[in-house]
C-alpha cells in the first residue's frame, strides 16, 4: 500500500506535463485588464491578468518584454498571446507571456502616450528652454532623408525665400530599424561642427509606424539638448510627434519649417526701400522746419515794430494777470482774516471773568455772613465771661464783709505764721483802710500740731 | 557708425534704430543731419551685404562627414 502514495514534486510533474502537451495550452489568446504589475530589476514583469470572473498570475521573461513599445501597467486592458505551463517551486500553474499590446488603442499610441506625459512632467516642454531662431541665418543644417518630398520642400522654400543662406543635407534614415540612431548620429554631428546657426529636422506626413523614430525619447531628448535651436516640420498639421514638443518651434510641416527658419529677401527688401524712404522724408521735414522757423525770425527782424508790439500785448496779459493774481491774493487774505477774527471772538475772556467775579461777590457774601455770626458768638462769650469775672473781683467780696490783711511791707497776709504779737498790720475793707497792732496770736490747733 | 565687420542684421537693427530717432519731434538740426548720413552709410551697408552674397549652393554631408554638392531635387 505505502507504494501507491507519491511525491508532490511527482505530482507537480505531472500535471505540468500534461499541461505542456495539451495543443490549447501551448498557445493561447487572452484579453484582460492587468493587476500587480511589477517590473522586477533583473527585467522580468510579473503581474496578475483579471477580468470579472476570474484572475490568472502571469509572467513576461526579459528576452520577450524587451522589445515592448509601451510599459505595462495597472488598470490597462490588453490582449496577450502565451502559453499556460505549471511553475512547479509554488505548484501554481500561469500565464507565460510573449507578447503583449494594448487593447483598444495601439501599442505605439500607448507608448507615444507615455513618452509625452513622463518627457511633459520631466520639463522638456517648458516654454523657458525654447532657445531663439536666428532672423538671418548664415548656414542651416537639414536633418531628414536625402530623398523624398521634404527636402525638396525645404530646399525649394529656402532658395525662393532666402537664397543667401548657405543649405547643408545631412541625410538621415527618417524610417526603420536604424532611423533612431541615424538621426542622434546626426544631431551630434551638427552639434560638433560649430559651423550651422539652425537646425531644420524633417520628415513627410505617414502613419504613427512611419514616423516612429520621431517618438523615441532620445531623439526628442538630443533635439532638447542641441546647442543650436531645432525647428521641425514633421509630418501633418494634426501629428504631433514627441520631437515636435521638444524642439524649440514646430512647424505644421517641412515646408512650414522652411518659412519659419529664413526671412523672406524680397520682404526685407522692401523693408529697407521704406526706411531709406522713411529716412529722407523725416530729415527734409526738419530741415524744412527749421528752415520755417528761421524765415520766422528774419521777417520779424525785418519789422522791428511787430516785434515790439507784440511784446506790447505780451506785457498788458503780465500786468493783467499780476492785478488779478494780487486781487486774488488780498482775498485770500481777507477771507483768512476774517475767519480767524471770528474765531478770535469767541475766545473773548470777559465771559469767564464775569463768572468768576459772581462767584467772588457770593464768596464775599458769604464770608460777611459768616463772620458775623463768629463775631455774635465771640460777644455773648465775652460778657458771659465778664459777669464770671464780676462775680470772682475781691472788691465784690469785700462788699460782704470781708477784709484783706496787709504787712508793713505791703504784701498779703495770708496766715498767722507770718504775724506776732506787736507787728502792725493794715487791713482793707470796702470802703477803707484800718490800722491795727496785733495784741495776741491764736492759731488753730490744726496748725500749731 | 556702419563699419564693414558690422553683420546685416546688427546693421539692419541700427538702421531701424536711427529711422526712429530721427521720426521724434524736436531733433536737433545737427543731430538730424548727422543721424541722416549714419542712416544713409547703414543702409547701403544693408544693400551691399545682400547684393554680394551670393546665392549659395546645396550642399549635403556625406558619410565620412564631408560636404559635397547636393545634387538637388529630382528634375529641378
């Protein structure tokens, strides 16, 4: 029984050869939309093929995608021929691709598609590098094949127009395996040579195929890069080529370009005929003027008079004018000095001071009033006083009765400690004096202690 | 001043330049004169360089790099 079991590398085997065998598989035509594409460095594409039902993972090997004209990617509807074969590490079956194209469009408008968006992001369009065309070119190189209908454009336009210019061919294959190289062979030449002040690159009207090589990113890029300015009439007004957009002025066509890179002799001819007219004209109109001008003055000169009265007039407009301008002035002034007058007026002080001087009369009165009450007061104060007084004044005492003791010396005797028998004292009454001597001296027991 | 190194076009812009001039009002009578004769000269010189180029021959590069004569156009 262990016998019957096998390997899984076994069964991969063989299901990858019966696949290989199998006629349907061994090519297959596959429309789809693209998903996970990847580019891997070492050049191999991987990505899924999808549609609504269904998805298949798919690779394109380096040696097949190396001649795609456009670059995969996500979202893009193509149609694939392959084959279908087992990848036998993952034990996954897919899609082995040979070759690929865009559905829909062709594969050479999706790549011209690309090239301009990426060259258009990268700058190479910008109006800032457009280098300037020469007016008068001395020596002009034309990049396009030896034969055919453009160059006999070119030619023919050139001769007619400006036949001074000297008109170099480098002739280039325009179409084919080789065009891309031929015209960057040529570019650089042209470059190297020192010798051409304009570059003419053109190719007759064709299909998108034919004029291909005017599509490659190098051409467009070395058109870019020349030193001397590029101007290109290829194909038909409504074919814009990647080159077109690069160069420093398209053309609609070889012969367009033709016009464009040379001016016309007999157009500056007739340009110089008008400025030599031109030229002669103006000097005689000023030396006719001046010529006027100075027969002006020998007829003035001739009748001194004129001269003077109009100097005469001339001087009554100054005194006129002098009198109004001063008229004007003084009311001017006036007007000013009326104005401020007013203004004066109202800052007259007589008001304020009158204010104030009723305000200094109610002060007064106040003040009056005021003092007069003080005063009242102080008054009945005074003879309250007086009447105090009255009633303290020793002389009213006496009139009770009383009598006051003086020494010998005059002074007060107020206590018995100052008296012995045998001194004389006086005493004032009310209404007189009395001598006495003092016969016995009793003092109270309160002070004889 | 038009002096003979002066190329066609530099003489031609000159030329321009002195017929504007002199189309301004107020130019002096010396000036107008002097601008008159400088215009005169620059404008022969235009003439002279157009009638002595002279009509140049195709020329085409061929594969060593060397220019021969092209023999133009078939059945011209």
């Amino acid at each position: 029984m262990r016998n019957q079991y096998i390997t899984v590398t076994a069964l991969t085997k063989y299901l990858k050869k019966k696949m290989d065998i199998d006629p349907h598989l061994k090519q297959v035509l596959i429309k789809g939309e693209i998903s996970n594409f990847k580019h891997h460095s070492r050049g191999h594409m991987y990505m899924t093929i999808k549609d609504q039902g269904a998805q298949i993972r798919a690779v394109m090997f380096a040696s097949d995608n190396r001649h795609l004209k456009f670059l995969p990617e996500d979202g893009m509807q193509v149609l694939i021929e392959g084959n279908v074969s087992v990848f036998e590490a993952f034990g996954q079956y897919q899609l082995y691709i040979r070759s690929l194209e865009p559905d829909g469009k062709g594969a050479l408008y999706a790549a011209y598609e690309q090239t301009k968006e990426k060259m258009e992001k990268e700058g190479y369009f910008d109006q800032q590098y457009k280098k300037e065309i020469p007016a008068f070119p001395g020596n002009i190189a034309i990049i396009t094949s030896p034969t055919g209908a453009a160059i006999r454009d070119i030619i023919s336009t050139l001769k007619r127009r400006f036949p001074i210019v000297q008109l170099t061919v480098i002739p280039v294959m325009v179409q084919g395996e080789e065009a891309v190289n031929s015209i960057l062979t040529a570019i650089s030449k042209v470059n190297h040579m020192h010798t051409f002040d304009t570059i003419i690159i053109g190719r007759g009207g064709g299909s998108i195929e034919d004029l291909w090589a005017f599509n490659d990113e190098r051409v467009a890029k070395a058109i870019f890069h020349s030193d001397i300015p590029v101007i290109s009439g290829i194909g038909h007004e409504t074919d814009f080529t990647i080159s077109d957009f690069t160069s420093d002025v398209r053309a609609v066509t070889p012969t367009g370009a033709a016009e464009l890179a040379a001016p016309s002799l007999i157009d500056i001819n007739t340009h110089l005929r008008q400025m030599q007219a031109t030229l002669t004209r103006s000097t005689q109109y000023i030396i006719q003027t001046y010529k006027n001008e100075l027969e002006n003055y020998v007829s003035n000169l001739q009748r001194p008079n004129r001269l003077f009265r109009e100097k005469e007039q001339y001087l009554d407009k100054l005194t006129d004018d002098m009198l109004h301008h001063l008229k004007r002035i003084y009311q001017n002034r006036l007007h000013t000095y009326q104005s401020l007058s007013i203004r004066f007026s109202h800052l007259n002080p007589k008001k304020q001071y009158q204010q104030l001087n009723e305000t200094k009369k109610e002060l007064t009165r106040r003040l009056d009033r005021q003092s007069k009450q003080i005063l009242q007061a102080k008054k009945q104060q005074l003879q309250l006083y007086i009447h105090q007084l009255a009633l303290l004044n020793p002389l009213e005492i006496m009139k009770r009765g009383y009598a006051i003791p003086y020494n010998m010396d005059g002074d007060i005797v107020s206590s018995t400690a100052y008296l012995y028998p045998g001194d004389d004292v006086t005493f004032k009454l009310k209404d007189g004096t009395l001598a006495c001597s003092i016969q016995e001296v009793w003092r109270d027991e309160k002070d004889g202690r | 001043m038009a002096d003979e190194s002066m190329t066609f076009e530099t003489a031609l812009k000159k030329l321009e330049k002195v017929v504007q001039e002199l189309e301004k009002e107020e130019v002096p009578l010396e000036k107008a004169i002097e601008l008159y004769q400088e215009g005169m000269q620059l404008s022969k010189s235009c003439d002279d360089k157009l009638k002595n180029a002279e009509n140049k021959m195709v020329k085409v590069m061929n594969e060593e790099g060397k220019l021969e004569p092209f023999d133009d156009v078939q059945g011209d």
